[in-house]
C-alpha cells in the first residue's frame, strides 16, 4: 500500500458556488435495521440538500455552475429524461443564480398527464426553465449540440452540461461528499463497512470512489444500477472515477475499486419493479422516509436484497445515499400499485 493520506483535498482551481445545504445529515434507521436484522444500516440525506427540492444533483451543480460563472455564461443548457430530477435541480439553481436555463428534455412512450406535466416537469415550469421535448427516439446530444451553436450565433455565451451532471467537474462535487462521509462517520464513531448508492448517469458513484481513493480510505461503494448491465455500468463509472482521482491528483485508480450490481434494474430506466414497489414501503412504513420510484427505491431494493442474502454481515454498518428524487413519485403515481 502506498503511503498516501490527506487530511483533504485540494480543491482551489475548481471554481465552485455555494448551491447545497451541507452537510446533509447521517442519520441511522433504527426500525428497519432491527426488522430486517442484518447490519444497522445509516442513510446519508443528500435528498435534503436544499434548493429546489433537494437531490443529489446540487452538489454536481456546485462546480458545473462554478464554471459556467467564471466563463460568464448567460444561458445554461443540459439534457435528460423528460422526468429528470438533474434537470429541475439545474433549472432552480440557475433561477437562484440569474442564469437563463434550457432543458433538452426526451420523453417515453409514457403518455399519462402525470408523467408529460406533473412531477419535475410542473418545477421545471415554475422555475422558468425553457423546455423543448424530444421524441423517444431523439437524440438528445444532436438537439443539445444545434441549440448551443443557435445561441452561440445570436451571441449568447452558452454553458452545456452533460446528462446527469456527470463530468469530471461534476464528480468533484461527489468527492467532497466523500470527505464528509468520513469526517461524519467518525464522529458519529461508526465504522462504515460499505456505502450503496443508485448508479444512472455514474457521476455520484464515480465521485464518492474518486473521493474515498483520493483521501487513502478504501470504503467500498456498491453502485446499484438502475438500468444496464453491470459490465457497462462498471465501465462508465470507472473511467469517470479514474479521470476524477486524476484531477483531483490522487495515484491511478485500481479497476476493483468500481462495483456494479445489475440484478435490481429490472426492465429499464424508470420501469418499476416489485422489488421497488416493497423497498418504498420498507423506508415509508418503518421510518417515514420518502424513496423515489426511478432511483432510490431500486437502489434501497438492492440494500434489502443483499442484507436478507447475508451477503453482508451484521459486524459492519452500511450507509445508504439517498440521492433525492422524491418529486418522481408524483409523476409515477401508477409505479406503486
Ligand atoms: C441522478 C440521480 C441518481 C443517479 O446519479 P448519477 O450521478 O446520475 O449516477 C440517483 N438518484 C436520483 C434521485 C437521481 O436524480
């Protein structure tokens, strides 16, 4: 093992503006834990960040948006799912920010009135965000490319942020999570034996490794993918992890340090499953705490999943990152029964 240890991370040549409120607490879930009887399990409350309904996508902001202010953008851009919880975030800290926003926005073949104008769409729209929707098969990379040179041509400074937030710049705001983790978790004297977190776009995965590596900590993170195979899963994350540990000038990333469990994403990106179904209820019944459909509950699922299994023991306690997404719930009110 390499002598390498950080008391923190140099973080002074990232621009960065204050968008989240943090720390999010730790908090343990004490009923849950017992009724499973496996390991205590602990939740970090990344859903309460804050601004704009909170999630984990403000702490990506923090640094995507730092940049965008010191190249003095006017007009913010990014993609995602119609439903995208990264795209209401983007769309409440430009509002906050005075920066004008557009969201490149692609829907399903999902047609209730729900899911086309409820959920993060109605906060899209409240926060003044410009919506264009793409068609299921669009791509939203080709739209965001012609917009940006549109607005580059009528002389606007254009700032594009990719799917979910998910550059190096935005896994910074990940690691910096890592380094609260640990400065929490020793003070509430836990010693953590794994973190689970739901894996999309990679990015919060990607930061808390790169993160953890950076400070000499070897917590593993279990990503738990919410659709896609474990191998692409892996692959994704892990070359945002090891371009991560680069910028932030930690040694090379070893490949182990990226885990993806694939067995929890069911039919695709934001199809319910059972397993989700029982795991909103679990966190709901026994400790009043709101999961996502799309997310979190798949992500939860896979906690339960692997603590019933006993593929972990109750000697270490786990922490669960709950990345937010609440908003969801109202654009998939069929998701439940
Ligand atoms: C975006 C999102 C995730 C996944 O984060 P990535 O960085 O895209 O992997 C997890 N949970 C919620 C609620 C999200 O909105």
């Amino acid at each position: 093992m390499i002598a390498f240890f950080l008391a923190s991370m140099d973080l002074s040549h990232f621009p960065r503006v204050r968008l989240a409120r943090l720390p999010t607490p730790i908090e343990r879930l004490a009923r849950l834990s017992g009724h499973l009887d496996g390991p205590k399990i602990y939740v970090k409350r990344d859903d309460e960040t804050g601004l704009g309904m909170g999630g984990n996508k403000l702490r990506k902001l923090e640094f995507l948006l730092g940049e965008a202010l010191a190249q003095s953008a006017d007009t913010v851009l990014t993609v995602g799912a119609l439903q995208s919880n990264h795209a209401r975030q983007t769309a409440a800290a430009c509002a906050k920010l005075g920066l004008a926003c557009e969201l490149i926005l692609r829907r399903s073949r999902q047609t209730s009135e729900a899911y086309l104008s409820g959920g993060n769409v109605l906060l899209d729209r409240l926060f003044g965000a410009r919506i264009t929707v793409l068609d299921p098969d669009a791509s939203r990379e080709e739209a965001l490319a012609l917009r940006v040179q549109e607005l580059h041509r009528a002389g606007h400074r254009p700032y594009a942020i990719p799917v979910g937030g998910s550059s190096v710049r935005g896994c910074i705001g990940y690691a910096t999570c890592a380094e609260e983790i640990l400065a929490q978790s020793a003070q509430l004297g836990v010693k953590l034996s794994a973190v689970f977190v739901a894996t999309g776009s990679g990015g919060t995965h990607a930061g808390l490794v790169a993160g953890l590596h950076a400070l000499g900590s070897d917590l593993p993170v279990i990503g738990v993918a919410i659709e896609g195979t474990r191998a692409d899963q892996e692959c994704i994350v892990f070359d945002l992890a090891a371009e991560t540990a680069h910028a932030l000038a930690a040694p090379p990333l070893a490949r182990e340090r990226v885990t993806v469990l694939d067995e929890y994403a069911g039919p695709g990106y934001a199809r319910p499953t059972d397993a989700m179904r029982e795991a909103l209820r679990l966190a709901a019944g026994f400790e009043g705490l709101v999961l996502d459909p799309v997310y979190t509950g798949k992500a939860f699922a896979g906690l339960v999943d692997v603590v019933r299994r006993r593929r972990i023991t109750a000697d270490g306690p786990v922490l669960f990152m709950h990345t937010g997404g609440a908003p969801g719930l109202f654009a998939y009110p069929d998701a439940l029964v």
